[in-house]
C-alpha cells in the first residue's frame, strides 16, 4: 500500500482513469437491476447515503433492522457482482475465496455516513476491500471502541481501501464530500463499493 492509517491499507490511485470509466459502466447495468433505494433506520430515520448491492447477498435496513437478504426490496435476486470488481479483489488480496456482496454507496452532495463497525458478517478473519469512484469523500478512521481520537484523510477517486486484521472492526465514516471535484460520474457524487465475505 501506498499508506496505512490505523491498520486500513489506502492503495491511492489503483484504479487507472479508463479502468474507473469502466467499472462505472458496469455498475450502471447493475444499479437498472437493482435500483438505488434509501435505506430507513429501524428508528424510522432514512439515511443520507443511497444503496443497493450486488452478489448472493445485498446489505437491507428497514423497520426490521439491518441485515443481509437474499434480495432486493423489489423482491428481485441482487445482479451479479461484475467482473471488473472481482478482478480488483484478486489483485489486492490474493485470497481463493472471493466476496458475497458488493454494496454500493451513492452519496450526492450532502449526504454522509456516521461513525460505525461492519460487524454484520459471520467471520471478521475475512477483510473487507472499499473502491472509491467520483467525489472526494472525507473519511474518518476512529478505534475499536467507540468515541476517542479520530484520523482524517480524503479519498479521491481510483483509490482502494483494504481493512483487515486489528482495522477490521475499528470504527469509521464519512463526514463530507467536496462537491464538483471529479468528472467522472455525469451526474456527480460518489460511489462507493465495499466488498465482503458475508458467510
Ligand atoms: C474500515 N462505507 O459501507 S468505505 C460501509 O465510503 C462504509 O461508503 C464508507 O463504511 C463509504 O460500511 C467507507 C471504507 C471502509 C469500509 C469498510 C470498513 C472502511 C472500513 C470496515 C472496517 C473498517
Ligand atoms: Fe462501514
């Protein structure tokens, strides 16, 4: 990695300009699939960031709680996860065993995702691999725990996340895009892409 930051492996710029043009292409088919929807908390709060997934498994909150379902909302089985991502897990990890779901992320300007773990997942030995496309994000890395110092650093598009090992269940969140900063996605904001390991 090009820096690690509270154990969180940051590949700045993995993914060349036509590599990221690409796989935005693929995730436009698989976004028609399974369309962006706005998660609602189990308190009845809609969150910021807009999602849907890809794979065997997509990542669901609604009234019930959050989980991992075998379907979209719509009732439609999740697209598969394209070959262009898969590709970037295998050249970063290594590993023989690859990733059940792809969630994708779309912040438009405003949006955000408070501090929290991925603990959702059955085995934590299994990292988890992020892909940033678009706006610059903010992104804050705190601890295992909840609360105490935080490190900040901006993520810009191309740039891949691995979080394993100790940096698997530490806290973490996004608090700001800088708007207009990349010209990737026509309509502007951010994707992202977390891939993991869900059973
Ligand atoms: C550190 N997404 O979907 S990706 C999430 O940019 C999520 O959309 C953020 O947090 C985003 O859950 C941050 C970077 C990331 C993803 C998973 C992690 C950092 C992580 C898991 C453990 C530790
Ligand atoms: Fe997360």
């Amino acid at each position: 990695p090009d820096l690690t930051v509270r154990g969180v492996a940051v590949y700045k710029g993995w993914l060349a300009p036509a590599a990221q043009a690409a796989m935005v292409d693929d995730l436009r088919a698989a976004v028609a699939a399974a369309p962006l929807f706005q998660p609602e908390t189990r308190f009845g709060r809609k969150m910021s960031v807009r999602m849907t997934s890809a794979g065997r498994y997509g990542w669901v909150s609604d009234r019930r709680g959050y989980r991992y379902d075998a379907r979209h909302p719509s009732g439609v089985a999740w697209p598969p996860i394209p070959a262009s991502v898969l590709a970037v897990w295998d050249a970063i990890t290594g590993l023989d065993r690859r990733p059940d779901c792809c969630l994708i992320n779309y912040y438009a300007e405003g949006a955000r995702m408070g501090m929290h773990q991925d603990r959702d997942e059955a085995d934590f030995q299994w990292p988890v691999l992020s892909i940033s496309l678009g706006d610059d994000a903010l992104f804050r890395i705190g601890n295992l725990e909840r609360g105490g110092k935080t490190e900040s650093l901006w993520l810009t598009s191309g740039d891949v996340l691995v979080m394993g090992g100790a940096a698997r269940l530490v806290h973490h969140g996004i608090d700001r895009l800088r708007p207009g900063s990349s010209g990737l996605l026509t309509q502007g904001g951010r994707l992202n892409l977390t891939l993991r390991v869900v059973d």
